[in-house]
C-alpha cells in the first residue's frame, strides 16, 4: 500500500553491485538489481497512482543495510512486505521473497538454488 504521494528512487551501489529501490514515506515498496525493472515499476506505479510524483534521493539507511548485507555483516534486510508488487511477481520471484523474509541472510548462491 502507497502512503505518500511522493515516493524516492534510491540506487546504492557496493562493489560493483547496484540495487534500486523505490520507497514512500514509510517503507521500501520495491527493490531490484535491475534499472531496467526500475522503470517499469516506476511506469505501473504512475498509472495505478497518477497523482504521484517520483523524486531521486539518497536513502542513507537502505544503502548502509545493502553495504553491511554484501559484506555478511547484516543477516538480514528490509524486506518490502507491504509492496504492491509483491502480488505481481512470478511464481519464482514469490519464492525467493517468501524465502527471504522467513530466513536470514541468503547467500547469492543460496537464491539461485531455490530455482530448483
């Protein structure tokens, strides 16, 4: 569920990985290791909430998370719960978000297993 109007595009960036997101003024709502994705989530966000307006911002606490969760100093990380795109994902994409937020930490190798 979208709380403001106004909702701010972080990208963090940690060893050559970068990670986009898209939070209101509560909460991460989207999060992707695509700019490609990005902009489509930012172009279904504006025909369902027309009156919404996009604005670039830097998300100190979103980017110091993904840099402690690269490095395996955070086992766990702002999972977007309340995200109007969780009800759009794939079947593979609710799985890994189902996994994410029931377990800590997963490893990039951990993930990729769970395609099996």
């Amino acid at each position: 569920m979208i709380h403001s109007p106004s909702i701010g595009i972080t990208v963090c960036s940690e060893e050559g990985i970068e990670i986009f997101s898209l939070m209101d003024k509560t909460e991460i709502i989207f999060l992707s290791f695509s700019e490609e994705a990005l902009h489509e989530a930012q172009s279904w966000l504006q025909k369902k909430y027309p009156h919404g307006k996009f604005r670039k911002e830097h998300s100190q606490p979103l980017c110091r998370y993904f840099k402690e969760y690269i490095h395996g100093k955070r086992k766990d990380f702002p999972y977007p719960r309340n995200s109007p795109f969780l009800k759009k994902g794939t079947t593979f994409q609710k799985k890994v978000w189902d996994q994410i937020s029931n377990k800590p930490y997963y490893s990039q190798g951990a993930i990729i297993s769970l395609r099996g």
